[in-house]
C-alpha cells in the first residue's frame, strides 16, 4: 500500500515522534537510513515498522520479527524525517529497558547536553567494550534525532539507561568498583593510571564540569594534559581518550 498524503493518519502519528513528549507518550522512536536499520536488526531491536521511499530496495526480510512495512511517496518521507536529504528508509523502533550490571566497566554522563556529543560517547564506549553507558540528570534524549544518528546504530549494541547519577555511584561504590572523575584543574594524569577490571568514569557536562557532589563520591579525580594552548578539550574527545587510556592492560 502506497502512503501518498501527509494528512494520513500514520504520518501524523510518525511525525508526533519527531518530538520528545511524542515518543515517550509512544514509547517509540524513529531511526533514520539504512545503516542504523539494519544494526537494529542484527541486534534483534523492537522494529515494528518500517518506512520505505518509492523504489527503495532495502532488504526487509533482515528482521527475526518482521514489522509491519509501509511504501510512501517522497513528500511524505520529507514530512517526517529530520535530515535535509531522506535516507529512504525511516523505522519505528520501541524503548526498551536496559539492564545494567554492577560490573565491568561504564561511562557516567553528567549533564552532556550536545547530541553529537553524547552520540559519539555511546558509539566509542561500544568500540572500546564498556558494559554500559549511564545517562544522569539534564543529559540531552537519547532518541534526540542528532544523537541516534552520531551512534551510528551503537545504541543497540551496548546498555544504555537513565539514572540517578549520585545513586549509582554509591552503587558501585558498594560493589566495589574503582571510580573516576574527571577534574580540569587538578587530580591525576589519566596516563599515570591504569583502570583495574571493574571501574566507572564519570564525565561532566561541556560547561561545568563533574558536579561537585559527585566527585565527592570519586576514588580518584583525573584530567588529561594538555601540551598546546588550548583551554579545554571536546567532551567526547576526552572521553575517548580516558576510556581507552584507562582500560587494563
């Protein structure tokens, strides 16, 4: 069947997840282009339907469950994707709820407002083999457009939740992992260290930093020097470099 209005009602009801309150009323949201659909597949994520443009070739039958596919008219794609250039596949993805373990090693997010950034974290932690991402208060939404794609589909692969960040570190505390904040104006160099098997780090927001509270709650403060004369260095940049340079030999 060919969507060809964007007064259909399955278009209103796709477009109603470009916005935060529509996807959490839902419990959906859209991911966009061909490579992110099909790491959703490979990792077996709740696909419930898939959006193609006239003359897509995409390959449905990836799927374990298949979901519902829809063939719509070019209009209509550009009505509800959120990039300039449609892709010419669109899928309706369900939230699910990931469980985090009390070790291994994790990344903590304070307050990262940019989704490029927070894309790009979630995609290094997953390249690097951390066992999950945590994403405190005031962190931008996971299913924020620009955040899904700057993970480039790593979403899918790697646990990802929403915490309090002051509890879950007093949780790992109590299973006995090693906890790292980053300080810009003191602590330890990040390359005099080396993370033992079970440790979190705790990165802070672009322009504050780690809150103080959580700091307190830190075994060891860390920063990354820096050689040049640039003041700071990009979030994601940082922690890229801590997460791979504190990983155990």
């Amino acid at each position: 069947m060919l969507i060809e209005s964007v007064k259909n009602q399955k278009v209103k009801d796709w477009k109603k997840l470009q916005s935060k309150k529509g996807r959490e009323k839902a419990s959906a949201f859209l991911i966009e282009g061909p490579h992110i659909v099909e790491e959703a597949a490979k990792a077996n994520a709740l696909v419930t339907e898939v959006i193609l443009s006239e003359g897509s070739e995409f390959e449905v039958n990836l799927f374990k469950d298949q979901p519902k596919v829809y063939t719509v008219t070019e209009k209509v794609m550009k009505e509800i994707t959120a990039t300039e250039t449609p892709q010419g596949i669109i899928a309706v993805c369900e939230m699910t709820e990931s469980v985090i373990e009390d070790k291994g090693k994790f990344i903590l997010l304070d307050a990262i407002q940019d989704p490029g950034n927070l894309g790009t974290i979630i995609r290094t932690a997953h390249s690097a083999g951390y066992d999950g991402v945590l994403l405190g208060n005031g962190t931008v939404d996971l299913y924020n457009s620009k955040v899904l794609r700057s993970t480039q589909g790593s979403l899918f692969h790697i646990p990802i939740k929403k915490v309090d960040l002051q509890e879950a570190v007093q949780d790992f505390n109590n299973a006995g992992l090693s906890i790292y904040a980053t300080e810009v104006s003191g602590g330890t160099p990040y390359n005099q260290l080396q993370g033992p098997e079970h440790f979190a780090i705790i990165m802070g927001n672009e322009a504050n930093g780690v809150s103080k509270d959580l700091q307190e709650l830190a075994h060891e403060k860390v920063y990354i020097p820096i050689y040049g004369g640039a003041e700071s260095l990009n979030v994601a940049v940082a922690a890229g470099i801590l997460m791979y340079g504190l990983l155990p030999s």
